[in-house]
C-alpha cells in the first residue's frame, strides 16, 4: 500500500511520516508549506507542493502515485484566529477535505484517515470524555473538525472506503529536536517563550473547580500521536469497505496547567523563575478535558508511552535549538 500524508511537512505530519516509514509502510508527502517546512519531508519521500482546495492537482497526484490510503493532517488549527477569520477556516478545514474526498473517490482511493481534535467537544461537563461525550464545539475550529467527521463518514459510506477519524488531546513533546514545533500557540513552547524573554508564565484562571484551581488538560506526547496514526491506517484494511472509527488520542490522565508549568520549570533548570502570575479566565476554556483512552486501546492495541516530563524534555530540546540562548 502507498498512503499520501497530507501536510506531512508539518509538526504533526512530520512525525507521523517517521513513524510509518519505519514500519515499512510506503508514503508519500503533500503540503502546500504555509506552516510546514520542506526540510521535514526525509530524503527519498516524494513530495508535492499544494494545496487541497486544488482538485486537479489532487486528482493527478492519487492517480499517478497509486495511492490506496490516504492520512489528512493538513489543516488550519488557530482557535483564536478561526474566530477572527471563520470564512477562512471553513473554506481550508471544511471545502479543502471535501475536494481532497471527492479527488480520494474519483481515483479508488480505499481508505480515509482523518485528523480531528478534541475540540469537536466543546466544555464537557465529565471527568473522562468518552467517543460518546456529545460534541458541542466552542469555536469555528471546532465546528470545521466536527463537520470533516460527518464528511468523512458520509464519503466512506456512499464510496465504500474504509475510514478513522483520531480526535486528539492535547500535543506536545518532539522525537528529536529537528522535528519539534516551532509554533507558540500551546501552552509548553508559550511557556518556554516566556522563560526566554525573562518573563512570567501565565495562568488564565486560578479559581476553576480543579484540585489547584487551574484548568486540567490531558497533554500527550507526538511520538504517541504517530503511532496511533500507524495502528489506525494498518487496522484500516481489515475492517468492512464503509466502516468508520472514531477514537480518542490521548493518556487518560489529566495534568493542571499550575503543574506543567511547574514541571518546566524543573526540566528546563529556571524554577522558581517559572512562577507564573494570573490573568482572567479565558472564555470558552472547559476547567477539564481528560480523554478516556478505553476505546483506542481495545481497537487498536494502542497505549500511550510517554509521560508529561518526557514531553517537557523533548520540546525542550527543540526549543534550545532554534533558542541558544535560552538553555541553563
């Protein structure tokens, strides 16, 4: 089989490229290079520049590459900027997958592995958000990741293709400092960002029902993420032509942003120069979303297997890297 990971240039993309490569399975890389970068895609991987509002290309490149499956990742991922710019968002996130479908169906493509997010929840009101948990996304992100899904369902169904969408927690960490992200908008590299700057960390909200009153998230690390995106494209083939699985991505343990910012500061040698000041909450942010992880591990055989100071570590790395000046 030869799958074609769209935005394999990117943070995410990148790792998951390394990760079927190394378990034999033959890729190929699309990406139009707004947020990827090139030198990410490995030697000897073909790669195309493009977009997927671009049919024809699309077309063309599942046709002449005999693409059975195919792995979307490219996507736009900013909350704050999909709510200054929806139209932009539903056009990349929502028309870019239904061209990249209707080019997947028109060339025989089989299988349809879709990457969403935990987003598509919106503010449960849970301790572990089940696949069950209704979906009530808070912004247009969200609603574009939650409408890709019903996408990608109904295309499998009326095309016989087999599909998966992975709705993940919260990314962090890098496989090696070459591959880790170089955007600020999560809370690990925001963190580092301060530090660098010789600034506070900051919380946005210190008084949320959580055992230290700041909002509990399930962070996970990528290398995991990839290998859940390997077990999900190699169960694919197996299951019944039209068949969806829609799974979580995430370690079921929940880690306050008081506590993260606490292991930074540890990993990283700052301390006590990682105490963060309080800011107002922010609206829209759920006080916790921890994933239960039962079903993709009964699916799939999937565990998670790193913990939250492995991920610290890592993404340090990469930060040092790109930021000399910040190492201790």
């Amino acid at each position: 089989m030869t799958w074609l990971i769209t935005g394999g240039a990117g943070f995410i993309g990148a790792h998951v490229v390394r990760a079927m490569l190394a378990a034999g399975e033959r890729v190929a890389v699309y990406d139009d290079l707004s947020t990827g970068d090139p030198a990410r895609v490995p030697d000897g991987v073909t790669f195309v520049k493009g977009s997927v509002l671009d049919g024809t290309l699309l077309r063309r490149t599942l046709s002449d590459l005999g693409i059975d499956g195919v792995v979307h990742l490219a996507a736009k991922k900013q909350v704050g900027e999909s709510v200054e710019r929806p139209l932009h968002y539903y056009r990349e996130n929502v028309h870019g997958l239904e061209t990249l479908l209707e080019a997947a169906a028109g060339t025989g493509v089989r299988h349809f592995l879709f990457s969403s997010s935990a987003a598509v929840y919106g503010m449960p009101d849970v301790d572990l958000v089940t696949e069950n948990t209704p979906c009530a996304p808070l912004n247009p992100y969200g609603e574009t990741k939650l409408a890709g899904e019903w996408l990608v369902r109904a295309a499998g169904r009326a095309h016989g293709m087999t599909t998966a969408c992975l709705r993940y927690f919260n990314v962090a960490g890098a496989a090696d400092e070459h591959l880790a992200d170089t955007g600020v908008s999560n809370l690990v590299p925001m963190v580092f960002e301060k530090l660098t700057d010789g600034s506070a960390p900051v919380i946005f909200g210190d008084d949320y029902d959580t055992p230290d009153g700041t909002c509990v998230r399930d962070f996970i690390h990528v290398e995991d993420i990839a290998a859940a995106h390997l077990a999900a494209a190699r169960a694919l083939p197996g299951r019944e032509p039209g068949s969806d699985l829609t799974v979580n991505v995430g370690r079921g343990e929940g880690v306050s942003v008081r506590e993260m910012i606490t292991l930074i500061g540890e990993v990283t040698g700052y301390g006590p120069a990682a105490d963060p000041v309080r800011a107002p909450r922010r609206a829209g942010d759920p006080a916790r979303v921890v994933a239960s992880a039962d079903r993709i591990r009964a699916e799939l055989g999937w565990t998670a297997r790193h913990d939250a100071r492995t991920m610290v570590a890592s993404a340090w790395a990469g930060w040092c890297r790109r930021h000399p000046e910040a190492r201790r």
